[in-house]
C-alpha cells in the first residue's frame, strides 16, 4: 500500500508557523526520506476557515471567526518538488478547475509531469472555498457544471488528443499539448470530493483513475471509508465502469501526539507506530491502494516519529 502525505503549504500549517517555500522543499525531502511513497498539495490561495468550512456543514471552534488563511501556489510547488525529489509520486488533493483556464491546467500539468520523469498524479476538484473566489475575482455559481465542462478540455488533451471545444464556460480551438510529456497517455487522473453527491460520482465514474475518499474532516476510522465506498460502487453500476478500473485512495487525519486535531468532530488515526501501522493496514485489508494522510502536528519531528509505523506497513505488505 502506498502511504502519502498532504505537505503544509498554507498559513500555520507547519508546527503552527507559516512555511517558507523553502521549507516545504526540505519537508518534502525528509518526508521522502523516511519512507513516504506519494506527497500531496492543495490547491487554493485564500480562505477564511470560519466561513468557509461552516459551508460545507464543517465545524470550527470560535476562536477561527475573523482568521484569513493564505497558502502557496499549488503547480509552483508541484514544480519544485518535481526537481527536488526523486522517488515519491507528486499529487494535488485537489487541483481547483475553476481557479485556471482548463487547457492551461493541461499543460501546466503535463509539464511538471516531464520535470518529475513521469511522477504526476492530477488530482481535481470543483471549489470549496467561496471567500477564495471572491477574493481573487474567479466565479464561484454552478461549480459542478464549470468542473464538468473544464474535466472534458483537461482529460482529452492530457490523454494526448487535439480538441476544439466550445460551450458554456471555455472554448478551445485545435488545442493540443506540445511537446508531451513523459507518457503518451498522460498522468493518472484523480477525483476527490468531500459529499459524494450523485453528479460527481457520475463524474467520478467516467473520467478518474482514482477516486479520493476525503476524511481528515470528520471520521478517519475505516468504517467511514467503507460507507462512502458503497456510493462509488453504486454510481459505477449505473454508469456503466468497471470497478475494478479504479483505484481508490483514502486521506486520513493522523495525529502522533495528545494534540487536539483542528476540527472538533474529527476522529483522527492516533497511537504507537505499531498501533499506526495496524490502523493504516485495516484500509489496505478494504482494498484501498494509496492512504494519505493530513498530519497534526505537522512538524519534522513528527516525521520521525511515523518513520517506524512506514516501515511496518512496508514490512507486512511484502
């Protein structure tokens, strides 16, 4: 099972500070060091926690009214780890569609899979964050349908086809990528959503190689997983794919201290690494593929503290 990672690139998240660029860098490194198989990033620019997570019926103590959150580009990240880092695969947990012109993203995209020789996992998403699109001018109405017309321009062209498209929200006129990256059918396409409401798991059905299971949020104990897997199960039967097709990956909230995880309604994975390591293999025993998690804290020693838990995972997947 591949174990990743989602790396602190926002206000606060590393230890409690504001990351560097730089920093992100080093931690993407030592996190590769210690046995990590993927590393991940978000994608967004601004949020306010308060506001924003109220929205999407997600909970947070009084004392985050009022916060504003910044973060780091998400491919000028992916970039750098593309050439700082050599073994892990490179993932976005998830790239917003709505935040770039579509057939950009393509080559944004199949770019930085030729900087990592081919390591690229394009993650999407349709947009969480109101205040994020009203603070940086990007339309925020009818997200499912702009992520729908935006994922019939980005997976064409990543799957190496020329396209002229005209509708709603974009157009393109005889668009290819040139010159290609790595692979001639581009990087493996990802879908994640936080409610698994029917129109994105028909979208789930028809375009991705891995459906995310997002859970840091509220409960990270496999039970949770298994129940938003029948939904999966249920769209592919209706829609006509193959299960067997697609992968599933599962993004946990971990935490290797008493440290009280941000959201007060989260039930993170916690325990010694060989309490850890039985946790995370539970979901391999499901037939979950890659198991991300969001650390708390989220420090380099914390790193560390997980490096014996990767290693019993690794051991007892031989």
């Amino acid at each position: 099972m591949n174990i990743g990672l989602l790396l602190p690139t926002w206000s606060g998240s590393l230890g409690g500070e504001t990351p560097t660029t730089r920093d992100i860098v080093a931690f993407a490194r030592l996190a590769e060091q210690v046995g990590f198989d993927s590393l991940w990033v978000s994608d967004h620019f601004y949020n306010e926690p308060f506001v924003d997570f109220a929205a999407m019926d997600i909970e947070l103590p009084e004392d985050y009214r009022g916060v504003k959150v910044g973060a780091w580009e998400c491919w000028t990240v992916m970039a750098a780890l593309a050439v700082s880092t050599s073994r892990v695969q490179l993932g976005t947990l998830v790239s917003n569609t709505g935040l770039r012109n579509p057939a950009l993203l393509a080559r944004m995209i199949d770019t930085v899979d030729d900087l990592s020789e081919g390591r690229v996992i394009a993650g999407f998403g349709a947009g969480d964050f109101v205040t994020e699109h009203a603070a940086y001018g990007f339309p925020f109405e009818r997200p499912i349908a702009r992520f729908e017309e935006a994922l019939s321009i980005i997976c064409p062209l990543l799957r190496g086809q020329t396209l002229t498209h005209s509708s709603e929200f974009y157009s393109t006129s005889e668009a290819t990528l040139l010159p290609r990256g790595p692979r001639a059918a581009g990087p493996e396409i990802l879908i994640g959503n936080l409610r698994g409401g029917p129109r994105m798991l028909r979208l789930v059905a028809t375009y991705a190689d891995i459906w995310n299971c997002m859970l840091p949020f509220s409960d990270s104990r496999p039970t949770a997983y298994a129940a938003a897997w029948q939904r999966v199960l249920a769209a592919c039967e209706r829609h006509g794919r193959d299960v067997a097709t697609l992968a599933r990956n599962v993004t946990v909230g971990v935490s290797t201290e008493a440290a009280a995880f941000p959201f007060p309604q989260a039930h993170p994975l916690t325990g010694s690494s060989t309490e850890l390591a039985g946790k995370m293999l539970e979901f391999k025993a499901l037939g979950v593929e890659t198991l991300s998690m969001v650390l708390e804290p989220c420090t380099f020693a914390a790193l560390e503290i997980l490096a014996p838990a990767l290693a019993e995972v690794r051991r007892s997947s031989v």
